[in-house]
C-alpha cells in the first residue's frame, strides 16, 4: 500500500517550524538569525525527488549561484543539473545517480533517518564561473519500492577548500547515541574513467602478448589505430612497456 505523501506546503511548514525552534532556544538571536544566516555560504533546498521538483529554496541561493530562487522553482532540478560542469554532470548520470538510488533502497527503515548523504561538485555560478559545491541532504521520505521521495539538503561553496575535481559520494550514519561513522564512500571519476572503451580492449590485449598487427585483426582497426591507443595508455598510466602496463592496469582492477 502506498504511504501517504506529504504536501509540499506541509513540507514547508516541517522546515519552518525547524527554524522556529532554533529561534526559541537562541532567544538572543531573536529576528535577526534570518539575515546572519543568508550571508553564510550555504543554500537550503528541499526536493521532490520523484518529479524533480524544488518545495523549498532558500533565498540565500542567489548569493551562492547567482540566481533567484524563483528560478529552481520554475525549472526543478533540471536548472541545477544545466549549471554543473559537463565532466561531473556526466558523472552525476553514469554513476552517482544510480549508486545513490541502489543506496537507498538498501537502507532499513529504522535507520532512514540516520543516514546523511555528501557529494561534492562545480557549477556555474552567474557572471563568476564554476564553483566547487558540498552537497549535504537526508532523506525525508521514501516511496513505496523505497526509492528516494523527498530528500532535503543544503550546498556549501568549498572553492576555497577542495583543490582537485574528483567527485566523492559518501554517506554517514549518526546512532542514537550522538556517534556517527562512514559507511559508505566512493570517488569518481574511477579508474575505468581514465580510459575510452577502446583503450580498455586494447590493453587488455596487449598484456596477453598479442601485436598491434594482431590486436588490429582482433578489433577491426588499423596498426596505426593501435599504436595510437597504446601510446594514450602509456602516457595516463605513466608505463614504460607492457609489463608495466600489465601491473598498472592489474592493480587498477581493470583487467
């Protein structure tokens, strides 16, 4: 039987009421809590996930990406995935999309809400350029095969923090207790990203002996194709010769 779904205007009201609480037991705050948190760099949201579409934005989203928050209304998630750079939007559609869905699917319902996700990426923020993005959700509501329904997060700029683009996905769980642990973390891109289709045939053949004149038979392609491919393969793997070539791409697991 299908669980009974929360409107967006009680989803809402959930957040506000979070808000409301954090007021009355910071009674010093008092009214001006909303402007001293719209000039921290973070941007809540909470997210239909079914449909894509945004119930809550923060107004603090225009500061961080340039945009109003009537924007996100309008477009949903959509508008966030046309910002990401193409690399990690890629990589947000082959990979994370789905680990973060089988994830969810896999959690028990008594520790649902003991799961915090985390994924960073770069999106385009306007008149400045990409940007490096934490993104921090927990999961609100799931449907009835368990996939994820309304999630609700807040991004945090760490271009001043991260110094490379690779992209990690990771998830804590908090106990009862006030502990918390990793139980999941992955990076992208992945090895096999490093290499095209082809490369990965290509080197898969090599280590087993076969020559460019033999693995061009193999593949259809030229001798010259193949030396292509093997000369790409020496440079991202740094491999002076095919042993080398061999333990690299052994040790990758991509053989």
């Amino acid at each position: 039987m299908p669980r009974k779904t929360k409107s967006g205007a009680s989803i809402y009201d959930e957040f506000q009421g979070k808000l409301a609480h954090l007021k009355a037991i910071m009674p010093d705050v008092g009214h001006d809590i909303k402007p001293s948190i719209q000039h921290l760099p973070t941007a809540s949201y909470v997210l239909n996930y079914a449909t894509g579409t945004y119930l809550f934005v923060s107004d603090s989203v225009q500061t961080m990406f340039g945009l109003p928050a009537s924007i996100y209304y309008e477009k949903g998630s959509a508008q966030t995935l046309s910002m990401m750079h193409p690399d990690d939007r890629r990589v947000f559609t082959n990979d994370y999309f789905g680990n973060f869905i089988q994830y969810c699917r896999k959690i028990p319902d008594e520790k649902l809400g003991q799961q915090c996700f985390s994924v960073n990426y770069r999106v385009k923020k306007e008149h400045v350029g990409y940007i490096k993005i934490l993104q921090q959700y927990v999961i609100i509501q799931r449907d009835e095969h368990k996939n994820p329904f309304i999630v609700m997060g807040t991004c945090m700029d760490i271009s001043e923090h991260k110094v490379d683009n690779k992209i990690i996905f990771s998830v804590m769980e908090h106990s009862p207790s006030g502990g918390r642990r990793m139980v999941f973390s992955e990076a992208y891109p992945t090895e096999s990203h490093r290499f095209s289709s082809r490369e990965l045939e290509v080197a898969k053949l090599l280590v087993k002996g076969f020559t460019s004149v033999d693995i061009g038979k193999i593949l259809t392609i030229s001798p010259n194709t193949v030396k292509n491919h093997r000369q790409n393969l020496m440079k991202k793997t740094k491999a002076k010769n095919s042993a080398e070539l061999s333990n690299y791409m052994s040790g990758a697991g991509l053989l």
